[in-house]
C-alpha cells in the first residue's frame, strides 16, 4: 500500500514539475513579469501535460505513463467494506 501512495505522489508531482519547466521556456521566449500570470502558465501546462499523457498511455502505449513519473498506474485496494445506507 505505501508503494502505491509512492507511486501516486510520483504521478502527481511529475506533471507539476514539467508544467514549471514549460512555463519556464515559455518566458525565455517573451518577457512575463506577473507573478500571476506565470502561475496561471504553470498550471495550465501542468494539467494539460497530465490529460495529454495519461489519454496516451490508455490509447496509444503504456510507455507514456513512464512521463509521469512511472510507468504503470497505482493500483488501489479497498481496506474497509463500505457502510451499508
């Protein structure tokens, strides 16, 4: 189980930090002072690179996910049974 949250924190921090780093050659290409505006770059790279990687690796190729960080999923196992009403 503590693999998996690993494996999960992997795959989350993955698309933050190529989103930073995207953002980042954006703004060697232009002048953008706005602390804002980088921010709103960051995150909107982040999120796209997520959904774009994670529809190929379940269209294309497996190999994909390696981009996030690792190459398969997490794999979540219930621990408790659900309540019942």
């Amino acid at each position: 189980m503590f693999y998996n949250y690993l494996l999960s924190m992997m795959r989350t921090l993955a698309p933050i930090l190529a989103g930073w780093l995207i953002a980042q050659v954006v703004q060697l290409g232009g002048h953008l002072d706005s602390i804002l505006v980088v921010s709103l770059l960051t995150s909107v790279f982040a999120g796209a690179y997520y959904l774009v990687l994670r529809w190929a690796e379940l269209h294309i190729s497996g190999r994909f996910g390696w981009l996030l960080g690792f190459a398969a999923p997490p794999v979540y196992q219930e621990q408790w049974p659900t309540p019942l009403g």
